[in-house]
C-alpha cells in the first residue's frame, strides 16, 4: 500500500469569501433602502432573498475555514467534507427564499399596493443586481479554479439573485410607465419559481459529494491521463474509486507491476504514476494505492518483452472509466 499527498493553500478562499460576506450585507442594505421609497412587495421580496445571501456567504466562509484545518485524530480525511454541508444548507436556503417570494408575490397579486418613487428604486435596485453578478461570476471562476463547491455555490446563488433582482427592476421599470401594479409581483412569481430550480440543483450536487456518488466527468478525466502517458510497466490498474473532500481528492487503485521488480523499483513506478496525475491537476490530491504483482494470466494482456512470461501476449486492454473501475484484475476471460 503506498500513500501519498499534495496540500495546497486555502487562504485565499477564505479572503474572497469574507469580502462577498461584506458585499452581501452593503447590498441588503441598499435594497431596504429601494424598499423603503417605493412600497414595492417585490423589492421586498427581493431584500429578503438577500438575507439568505448573507447567511449563506458567512456559512461559506466558516466552512471554508474548517476545511482548511488539518486533519486530526477524529477527522483522518479532513475537514473537507464540511463543503458539500454547506452548500447543501445554502441550497436549502435558496429553496426556502423561493418559496417567501413565491408568497410574497401571491400575495401582491390579491392585495394591490401603489408604489412611490420608482425612479430612485430603480437605479438602486439596478446597482445591486449589477454588484451582485460581478461577484457571483468571480466567485463561479474562482470556485471553477480552485475546485470549490462552496465558491462556486454562493456564486450561483449570488447569479440567480441577480436574475431575481433584475426581474424586480423590469417590473418596476413596467410600472413606472404604464401604472399597472400587478405586473411587479407577476414577474417576481416567475423568478421566485426560477430560484427554487436553482436551489435544487445545488442541493442534489451537495448531496451526491456526500454521498460519494461517482463523478463520470472527474473519472474520465483520469482515465484519459493515465491512457495518455501509460507505460508498458503498469500492466494493470483497477478498482480505481476518487473521492471529493472539499476541494480535494482522495485517489483509491489497485496496480498491477511485474512480480519480480524489486519493492524500490515497484515503488518508484508508482511514484511515476502519482506524479503522472499530479502534474495534470491544480487541486488537492491524496493517493492509496496497492500495488498487485503480475499472474501467469497477466501475460495475455502485458505487453512487456521479459524472460518470465508464460503465456504469449493477446490483446491490449484499453482503459475506460468502466475498465479502470473494475473490481477484479483484468484477463481475457473478464475482458473479452
């Protein structure tokens, strides 16, 4: 069994998520003040939504920080898995924010509120929702990046406000000039409908990093390294399973190498793999490898050239996501 690691910094994760905690509370701001001229349920509505932008960023930014502790004796992989709670939390809470405008809006449209100056609400709430996606793309970037679930959650949450709030402006904007009340509230109906959509689909991401669901995307992305720079000394690899923690990796496989290589030799080939990987990624990553010494029916697939073989070599086994995961070592009989 051979265990390697590669550890990266994380605070600059923490600085940008301190900032966007800071932003969203200067925005809510704003809002209510856009609320406070104009008597609009909409903006209301709106302002409210925002109070879950700052609850969500200062839990990004605590769970960030646990993240970047170091693993101890009750947490041997790490904090990293606190990302994946997070974010389904903000989700939650980005479902939740749906439903209030949803009511809100319901609301409005039984209950017909006259509004007063829109103007000024208008270039207020127009400014917000600009801030609002200039940080939620750099957090989306940002959290691309660095592989973090939690940057790229409260960038799409910050994203989909935007989209909210922008919905809020068209409808004041509708108003101010045709004196129809109605329409604001409709089309916060639209968006609030819009952001429960979002809200579930980070949720159900959140839920599958807890849940160690296989990533295709990510395995493949493996695969293809490991096909790209293979060697003819690596006869086998499989049983390979990846595992997110956060914005890390942790890397299960079992490899196959000739049985007579000595244990150094065998493990510095494995060493070779480990950085093969390494080079092609930015992230975080954490291996367990075991290595399996080569049997008799590891000739048919091997395509080494060395005095011990037994049998003469067949076919060369390609590795695909569903090869390289196989349980079993790999032969002609399981690979036909």
């Amino acid at each position: 069994m051979m265990t390697a690691s590669l550890q990266k910094p994380e605070k600059s994760r923490l600085t940008f998520q301190r900032n966007v905690a800071i932003i969203g509370v200067i925005l809510f701001i704003g809002k209510l003040i856009a609320w406070h001229l104009t008597n609009s349920d909409a903006v209301f509505s709106d302002a409210m939504e925002s109070i879950v932008n700052i609850i969500s960023a200062f839990m990004g930014l605590y769970s960030l920080y646990l993240a970047a502790q170091p693993r101890d004796e009750n947490h041997p992989y790490g904090h990293g898995k606190v990302e994946f709670v997070t974010s389904g939390v903000e989700g939650s809470l980005i479902i939740f924010a749906g439903i209030i405008i949803i009511v809100e809006a319901a609301d409005s449209l039984l209950h017909t509120n006259a509004l007063n100056k829109l103007d000024y609400g208008i270039f207020i709430v127009l400014g917000t929702a600009i801030a609002n996606y200039i940080m939620g793309y750099i957090s989306i970037e940002k959290g691309k990046k660095e592989n973090s679930l939690v940057l790229i959650s409260s960038g799409k949450h910050l994203q989909s406000d935007t989209i909210t709030t922008f919905g809020v402006v068209a409808s004041l904007v509708l108003v101010y000039f045709t004196k129809i009340y109605w329409i604001d509230a409709a089309v916060a109906l639209i968006f609030g409908t819009y952001i429960i959509f979002v809200g579930y689909k980070i949720v159900r991401k959140s839920l599958s990093g807890i849940m160690d669901e296989t990533d295709p995307e990510l395995l493949n992305a493996v695969v293809e390294v490991l096909a790209r720079k293979r060697k003819k000394e690596w006869i086998d690899i499989h049983n390979m399973k990846i595992q997110q923690y956060g914005s890390g990796l942790h890397i299960d496989a079992h490899i196959t190498l000739p049985w007579y290589n000595t244990l150094r030799d065998s493990h510095l080939e494995m060493e070779n793999i480990i950085k093969t990987l390494v080079a092609e990624t930015e992230r975080n990553v954490e291996f367990n490898f075991h290595m399996d010494d080569c049997k008799p029916h590891s000739c048919e697939i091997c395509q080494l050239e060395c005095s011990e073989r037994l049998h003469p070599f067949k076919k060369k086994i390609e590795w695909t996501v569903d090869s390289i995961s196989q349980v079993s070592k790999h032969n002609l009989e399981n690979n036909a």
